[in-house]
C-alpha cells in the first residue's frame, strides 16, 4: 500500500504519496504556485526560483524540487515570498529583450504573463549592463534569438533528455551564459533533427519556427501561380485551440473553410496521401516479409526521425521504408497525376503543406524529394503559422460553416486520419495488411495495443497463420532506446513505427503552444489524439484500401502499389550524415 505524507499548505490539510514535491501537494491542495522553469518529466531544475515558499526553514524553498516531509507547514502567500518571486522575475527581465509587441509568443508568453500576474512592470530596478546576440537563423526550420532567453534550460532538458540529441546547452559561465551549441557552431551545423521539441518546450520567444508564410501570401496573390493547400491529420486537433476552443476538438470543416477563404486554388487533404503511404508501405512490408527482404521494417513518415536516424543510426538505414512521408506524396502526385487529370501547367503550382511538425521545413529541401526537376513540396508552414494567417485575414474561424476537402485527392478513411497519433500509423497499415494477406475481412479493425502515449509499445498481431511482432515508439529518445534493444539481440520485430516527437505529430513542434502550467498537470498528447480517434471512428471507411479515391488514382495512373511508376514518384533514398556538418 502506497505511504501518504500528511502536510498543511496555506492552512489546507492534505495528505500526498511518498516522494512527491510541494509543488505537486499544492495542486492536490488547490494552491496555485507559479512556475517558469520547471516542465514536468522534461526539466525539473529549479533555476528560476519563481516557485519558492515558505517551509519553515531558514531560506526559502523551491516547490518543484522540495520533497514533502510528514507534518510539514507550507505557506505560499507570505510577504518574503511575494518579494522573492518578484525580484526573480525582474533579474530575468533585466537580460532580457522586452519588444513584446513584435514578439511571436506575446500573448502565450509565460513570462509576460507571471509578470503581469505578480505585478512584476518593467524590470528597471536592477537595470544595467545587457549581453546582445545575434540571432541563429541558419536553420531551415528553427530560429534561435538569445536576446530573449532566460536560461531556464527547458529547451535543453526537451533536447537532451527526452530526444537525446544534445545539440543545444549552456555555454560559458556567470553573466555571459547562454544556450547555444558547442563551439560557437550554428544549429544547421550540428546534428539537430528539426524536431521542434525546444521549441513546444521555451516559455518565451527564444526559439521559434521559420516562419514562411510570406511565401504563401505572395503565392497567394500571384495570378500565374495554381495554389494547392494540404493539412496533415494532426493540424485538425490542435488548431482550434489557437481560436478559443477546447483542447481535443476536431476542426476538420472549418479548418477547410477557412483555407478556402484565404484563396487557395484547391483545398486537399494529407490524409488521402496517409492512405496512399498505406498502400504503398503496407506492400513493401509484405514483400520483405515473403521475399527475405531487410526486416525489421521501420516507418519513414517522420523527417526528425530520419533524420536522427541518418546521424545516430545510420546502419539502420536499409531497415527504413524506402516510402516517402504523406504529404511529400501528395505533392508529389499534385504535381503529376493532378496537374495532368486538369491540365493545369506542373510548372505553376505552387504546393504548401500545413504540417504540425517543423522538421518538415527541412525534409522539404531535401533534393531526393522531387521529381523533374520539381520539389515535391514548395511550401510548409506550421499549425502556428496557419492560425496566424487565419487571424491576419480576419477570418472570424470558430463561427465558420464546416466544408469539406476538394474531391479527387480530398477524400481518406480513418486510417489516415490517425496517422497523426504515435501508433496510428502501425495501426493504419495492420488494418490493410491484415486483408491483404488473408484475403478476408477483418471484422474489428481497432488495434489498440498500439495505441496510447507510452513512450514504447509491443505486440503480436495475428494475420492468417502469422504472428507479426511490431513495435510503436514515439521521441528519439524512445527510438535510441529500441534500436539498441534490437541491436542487442533483445527484441525481433517485423515492423517498427517510429514519430520523431513524444506522442507522434499531435505533440509536433509545430502545433499550438501549451503553457506549462496546463502541459504540467494535462496530457497534451491524449488530449489530441482522442479528437483523431473519434474522427476515425465516425467515419464511413476504414481502411486504406476502401478509399474510392485511392482505388482510382491507382487504375488510371499508378497502376499497383509499388510499381515502377509508384517507384519513382512515390519513393525515395536516405544518406549517412555526419554528427557534426
């Protein structure tokens, strides 16, 4: 039986297990504490002492790291300790880089609204001397600005500990700290994935996305150019929470409307291209496992995997789906089957992705994926960045009509909507596969051993007289750690799901920025996905191989999955990178 710790908080008796923090006895208490940087299970440091409390000892304590004791007497509203949070927050405002109103995170900055909370207005009493950097924009996905870091060091707890990439810590010492990577190197100069995990991770504006969306305005507003707009199945469960609404809610349909409204040519759906990878996968995956092929087969939906995979583990290379990600297919087949099904001219269109994810800004450089000459993709722009363009056109969003996606590559099953959940994608190809394989109609198509947010999950699935072993692993870090149970000996899988990010897409880099005050206590991944997984469950079709319009797109141009012409537009190769560039 679990040991509880009797202890009083601001005169509220309660009772906690054994091991927990003041700062966690106090939620259970309904005493509010403030953080800055502490992130649960990311980084739990105590360097900005903004939540201290009085315990009775001779200084105070910070919450986040001080075990309760039994009878312990905690008072959090104290004289002393108004002050000390105060005059913490002013010595961080003091290096810090106040232009709020340019700002990206002004109005979702956690230490603009600490300040505004505690009365904390300009920072000027320990005014003086200020370190000025420049900023890192050498990154195709992530900006880097220290003039606005407050060495909290979340964003290094999100890279080393939970991604194990590394790249990014603190530099020198005293007043000129920084975070930044080693040697005076740049982010593109070191073995980032572009994961955005930092970024989901800093409380104010030091890291943010590229931002491409004057790309899309002048897209937009150029009459030579055919604009064609695609979201991936992760966008739809987090970008109504920039407009108001509750976490977990699908905005699928107005999501459509509002790309309509600003003025893309067509409006598809990543989602038929989840349903294509399908396809696609699902047979490469059936074929190593007949022909002796390399198993186990792992995904390639996810650019920061990959990526991370080329760096850290490139003998696993060979072992990746040689498929390309959903929306590089899309592009791929806009610019192909779509342009010639229209006759619109290859040449003038212009595809922008909406992904939740910024390592897709990099993997849309890469110069494998394109075909003629042509990049696959244009364009990507973040589920952040969307909002903010929905916002700048005054689309009044939460009261839109729902529509629908264009017709021909608009339509998917709900195995390609929960491909932006960890596991949606094992799930998605189990459902195809099974029937496949068997001939036969699998009568319950949820498998949902592969679902949840466990960072790894195993099973044995059962098609015809095979036992198919796979594993769902979401984060890097996770990946690190199956990789090297496989390269042990330890572990024999047919197939491997990999997401870069923990949670799979719903938690992407680019999807819409929790406080750490809600991301502490609230499971943003399961918040998410439960919106894919209700959508899947209500739609009509399944399984991949039912969407009409995928049936289609293969009699008229591709003939079967994997076949040659599949081959060169739907596929692609992976190369060795080295740890530093």
């Amino acid at each position: 039986m679990e040991r509880m710790i009797p202890l009083t908080i601001d005169g509220v008796k309660v009772e906690v297990p054994a091991g927990s923090t003041v700062l966690e006895a106090a939620r259970i208490a309904k005493v509010n504490i403030p953080t800055l940087c502490f992130l649960k299970d990311v980084n739990e440091t105590a360097n900005c002492r903004v939540c201290v409390v009085d315990c009775g000892a001779r200084a105070l304590q910070a919450a986040c790291v001080m075990p309760v004791s039994p009878n312990m007497v905690v008072r959090t509203n104290t004289p002393a300790v108004r002050e000390a949070r105060k005059m913490n927050l002013e010595l961080i405002l003091s290096n810090h880089e106040k232009k709020c109103l340019s700002c990206v995170r002004s109005q979702n900055c956690e230490l603009q609204k600490l300040c505004l909370d505690l009365g904390v207005e300009d920072g000027e009493r320990f005014a003086g001397a200020r370190t000025e950097f420049a900023m890192d924009k050498t990154s195709p996905s992530i900006v880097r600005d220290n003039n606005k870091c407050i060495l909290c060091r979340r964003c290094v707890g999100a890279c080393a500990n939970v991604q194990k990439v590394d790249v990014i810590g603190p530099v020198r010492r005293g007043f000129k700290t920084a975070i930044e990577s080693p040697w005076n190197m740049h982010l593109a100069q070191m073995a980032c994935i572009n994961c955005g995990q930092c970024i989901v991770s800093c409380p104010v504006g030091a890291l943010t996305e590229k931002d491409n969306t004057q790309e899309v305005w002048d897209a937009l507003g150029d009459p030579t150019k055919h604009v064609v707009v695609q979201p991936a199945p992760a966008v739809r469960a987090a970008l109504g929470e920039e407009f108001g609404l509750p976490m977990g809610t699908s905005v699928t349909g107005k999501m459509a409307a509002a790309l309509r409204r600003l003025g893309f040519d067509r409006v598809f759906d990543t989602d038929f291209a989840a349903d294509l990878t399908i396809m696609e996968e699902g047979t490469e995956l059936i074929e190593r496992i007949t022909k002796g092929g390399v198993l186990p087969m792992i995904t390639s939906c996810s650019p920061g995997w990959i990526k991370y995979c080329e760096h850290y583990y490139p003998e696993f290379i060979p072992n990746l789906s040689t498929c390309k990600s959903p929306h590089e297919m899309a592009g791929a087949m806009i610019k192909s089957y779509y342009a010639e099904k229209t006759g619109v001219n290859c040449r003038n269109i212009v595809v922008v992705s909406v992904m939740p994810c910024t390592a897709k800004k990099f993997e849309a450089k890469r110069p494998e994926l394109s075909h003629n000459g042509m990049a696959d993709v244009d364009v990507v722009i973040t589920t952040r960045e969307l909002a903010r363009m929905i916002k700048e056109a005054g689309i009044d969003f939460a009261n839109l009509p729902d529509e629908d996606f264009d017709r021909l590559m608009g339509q998917s099953s709900g195995a390609g909507v929960i491909f932006g959940a960890t596991g949606g994608v094992m799930e998605a190809a189990l459902r195809t596969a099974y029937e496949l394989i068997t001939g036969e109609e699998l009568k319950d198509v949820n498998f949902t051993a592969v679902r949840g947010v466990e960072g790894i999950k195993e099973a044995t699935v059962k098609i015809g007289e095979m036992d198919v072993n796979v594993a769902v692993c979401s984060s890097t870090g996770k990946a690190s750690e199956l990789l090297e149970s496989v390269k042990r000996g330890e572990k024999q899988y047919h197939f491997i799901e990999v997401m870069g990010c923990p949670g799979g897409c719903v938690n992407g880099g680019g999807q819409p920025i929790v406080s750490s005050q809600i991301r502490n206590w609230v499971d943003v991944r399961a918040e998410r996905a439960k919106a894919l997984y209700d959508e899947d469950a209500g739609k009509p079709i399944r399984k991949s191989h039912e969407n009409p319009e995928i049936k289609q797109i293969y009699d008229e141009y591709l003939g079967k999955p994997n076949s040659h012409k599949a081959h060169t537009l739907l596929h692609t190769t992976y190369e060795q990178r080295d740890i530093y560039i």
